[in-house]
C-alpha cells in the first residue's frame, strides 16, 4: 500500500494564532491533499501518535482531524491496520491541469504484475529455486537485523562486492579488486552514477543503433546529446562513430550480446573502440546486461579485460538472472576512478539496503549462483528452439515474415517494411502476450524506414500453450497486415 508522504510535501502548516482550531487546520490540509491526488486511494495514514509527534501537537488532536475524513466518506479505520484513504477518494485531474503521459508507457505496462508469454526482461517463474531462496533470504534478513547499528558501506556490502569481483575475474576475465566494485538500484542506477560522477551532462554519447530505448532516454534525461552508431555483424561500428561524433565523451555498448541484434562485437572492434576513447580521453560503459547467459557456447570475454588505460566502466545486473525484483546492479571502474566513484556513491548513490545484498552475496558464496546460470541456459535454449519451430509452424511457409534467433533472450520476427509494429504489440498486450515492437529500438533515419518487427522474450513460455500464443500472435500481425 502507499504511505503518506512526509508533511511538509503536503504542506500541513499549523497556525497557533489563527481562529481556527488546529485539528480542523490538519483536516483541511489532508482533505485537500485527497481530493488532489497526492495522497492516493488506499494509502496508510500514520498512527495518532506519529503525525501528533511530527506536528507537535496532542494525539486527540490528530484524531479528531481523522474521525472527521472517516465522516465524510474520505478515509477509513481499520482498527489495527491503521486508517487508510478510501479507494476512488481522489478526484480526476482539474480540466486546467494536463495529464502527463509517461515517455515509454508500454515498458511500464507490466509492473508489479506476474510476467506473461513473450515478455523480455525477466527471469523464469516457474524454474526458480524458490525454497533454497528463501532460506537464504531469511537468513540474511537475520543477520541484518543483527548487525550493529550504524551506517551501512555506501559502495555495497563488502561480502558481495567480494563476490563480485571473484566472478568477473573467473567468467569475464577481468582483473580487479572489491574497492573497484559499487552495487547500485539495478543498472539505471549504475548509469546515473557514471554520468553524476564523470560529469558529463552537456557531452555527447554513442549509442548503439537499434538499443535499449531506456538507455537513449536515460541519456537524454541526463543532458546528453546522443549520437546513435549503426551496428552490423560486427558489433557497433567505430569508424561511424568517430566520422559523426569524434570527440563524444561516452559511448555506451553491449558488446556480449548486443541488445536487441545478439551479435557479439569482434575483437577488431573492440580494440578500435578502445584505442578511440584511449586518444580522446572518452569512457566506455559496457552494459553486460545477460553475464554468462550465452546460450551458444561460451560468452566472450569481456571488453573490459582488454582495457589498459583505464577507459571502461563495467556494469552488471542480477535482473536476468536472478530477478528484477532485487534492484540490484553493481559497476566495476578503473582502479583510478574508485575514490571519486566513492565518494559520489556516498553523497548521491548510495547502495541499495544492505539485507538484500547479503541475500546475493550468499547465494553467490555457496555455489548457487553458477548452477543456477547452467540449468537456465539450458532451459532458455530449449525453450528458444521451442519458441522458433512453433512460430513457423504458425506462420505457415507462404509469409512476408522471418523469424530469427536473436540476443536479449529473446527471438525476432521479422515484419515487412512499414508495419505497425507499434500498434500489434499494443493490441497484443490487450490479449494477455507480451512482444515488444522492434522499431523504437531504432533512433536514426526517417521513422518510415526504420525496421519493423517484434521481439518476443523466451524466459516465459508454457509448453502446452505455446502453440495456441503464436497462433494468436500471428493472427494479429495477420489482421493489421
């Protein structure tokens, strides 16, 4: 349920001289603060004796500022469940205020809710160890509340940044210290600390051309110009990158598995985009989004493992692999930038609470990690060759569309020039499946000439309804052909 905002976000401010009494000034403040949207339907009011304490007045005079939103139908008392504003209380917006639409409202559509067939994203359901988890996650919720009180390390716990950089350097061959490593919310959390600490709203960035749509907002958001780069079968490509933006000051690069098109950047590449930043003094954020999650065979170093001057920055996730639901992501950066990154990481980014950091870092300590990451890949690759054979099959022989294997843990179907991709993964989401329309992930060129498809996740399939979903999907697609 959502709480109460603090006071002086819904502005309560009590006057000791005025006429009116002041339980009537505390009533008229949440009143208003309802009928207004900032308190939400069904959030929890604090107890008499909290907002009493917060406001330095008498509980009674609390209580009878509640007693009179429970008359009037605004607020409900729940006994020792506390009082909570009545569902359907907040008015719309006033006709003078306009709505605001979110950037990305399809990436926002499936929040707080179990993940349906196709989505991307998010981890298997039903093949997570859910027991096992548990226990481990009781068991670090214990030795939290254990712990001596005090200020918790605003870089991460140290177990898991241990843990960390033990994995890097066995899985990605990359050479570093716990003092290098800073776990953040997730990796937007690990990409606001980048551009908080090196400073670099104003610059410009390479972006990968198609990418993650988030990371082009993101970077936007954050001051940032942004130069989208053409990627081919080798990875992002250098020299288009420096013929259209030569003293960028980032570029930001999945070279693992480059997300949405899966090739892996070659190592020419990876030795001209180092050698670039290395002259120009620019940064490289390598966004490993799926770690070890190569499905064919083993993944490639990486890139950071090749760095000597200290140019890339490192950022990892647990959303992929163990759930998003963490919020957890962590950054390695070059032995140099460890104290500023401290530092920032103290004032601004601290890591997210310490119990749950505990949970991943004993889950990583006892092995559990790596076995789990083996039996995923396999059943990702199955359910991959389960997902392309059923979408063919659907398809029929005689069909404008392709379907693909793609990165991202995902597969790609392919639609003809200038169609609604958009529009079919709405109309998708309407029927309980979950693609994601190719085109946004496109930012160069006349929007008409960007390529059309959808990118269905495989995490989260069920075999006996596999067919019947791409049946449906491909009678959409079909119908606004």
């Amino acid at each position: 349920m959502p709480a109460l905002p603090p006071p002086e976000t819904l502005d309560i401010a009590l006057s000791r001289t005025a006429k009116v009494p002041l339980s009537a000034q505390i009533h008229v403040a949440l009143r208003d603060a309802i009928r207004d949207g900032r308190l939400p339907g069904g959030a929890r009011l604090p107890s008499w004796r909290d907002l009493a304490a917060q406001l330095g007045v008498s509980r009674g005079t609390v209580r009878d500022a509640y007693e009179r939103l429970i008359d009037e139908q605004l607020a409900v008392g729940l006994g020792a469940a506390g009082t909570r504003v009545v569902e359907g209380a907040v008015a719309g917006p006033s006709p003078d205020k306009p709505v605001q639409v979110p950037s990305f409202p399809e990436l926002f559509s499936h929040v707080e809710r179990p993940p349906l067939p196709f989505q991307m994203g998010v981890p298997a359901q039903d093949a997570f160890p859910f027991t096992l988890w548990s226990r481990i996650v009781g068991r670090a919720a214990r030795a939290a509340a254990a712990a001596p009180v005090g200020y918790p390390d605003p870089r991460g716990h140290p177990d898991l940044r241990r843990e960390i950089a033990a994995v890097l350097a066995i899985a990605r061959g990359i050479r570093c210290g716990p003092e290098q490593i800073f776990i953040t919310a997730g990796y937007s959390g690990a990409l606001g600390l980048v551009v908080r600490a090196l400073r670099l709203d104003g610059a410009s960035a390479w972006m990968e051309d198609p990418g993650f749509p988030l990371t082009r907002r993101a970077l936007h958001l954050a001051g940032m110009t942004v130069v989208p780069v053409p990627v081919d079968g080798s990875g992002i490509d250098v020299d288009a990158g420096i013929a259209r933006a030569p003293a960028a000051g980032l570029a930001v690069v999945t070279p693992g598995q480059q997300a949405p098109l899966g090739v892996t950047m070659t190592l020419p590449r990876r030795l001209a985009l180092l050698e670039w930043a290395s002259r120009t003094g620019a940064w490289i954020v390598e966004d490993d989004y799926l770690s070890e999650l190569q499905l064919k065979g083993r993944a490639a170093p990486a890139l950071a493992s090749l760095d000597r001057d200290g140019r890339v920055l490192h950022a990892g996730t647990f959303s992929k692999t163990i759930s998003p639901a963490l919020r957890l992501g962590f950054l390695m950066v070059p032995p140099g930038l460890a104290g500023l990154f401290g530092e920032v990481a103290a004032c601004l980014s601290p890591a997210p609470a310490a119990g749950m950091q505990r949970a991943v870092g004993d889950f990583m300590a006892s092995g559990h990690y790596f076995r789990h990451l083996r039996r995923m890949k396999r059943l990702y690759a199955a359910r991959q060759q389960a997902l392309l054979a059923a979408l063919r099959d659907a398809a029929g022989a005689e069909t404008p569309m392709a379907v693909e294997a793609s990165g991202s843990l995902s597969v790609r179907l392919l639609l003809p020039p200038g169609s609604p991709d958009v529009g079919i993964a709405a109309a998708a989401r309407s029927d309980g499946l979950a693609p994601v329309p190719l085109s946004p992930w496109y930012a160069d060129g006349p929007e008409a000439a960007r390529p059309r498809g959808l990118l269905l996740g495989i995490t989260n399939l069920q075999e006996r309804r596999l067919s019947d979903d791409c049946r449906r999907l491909i009678a959409l697609v079909k119908g606004h052909g």
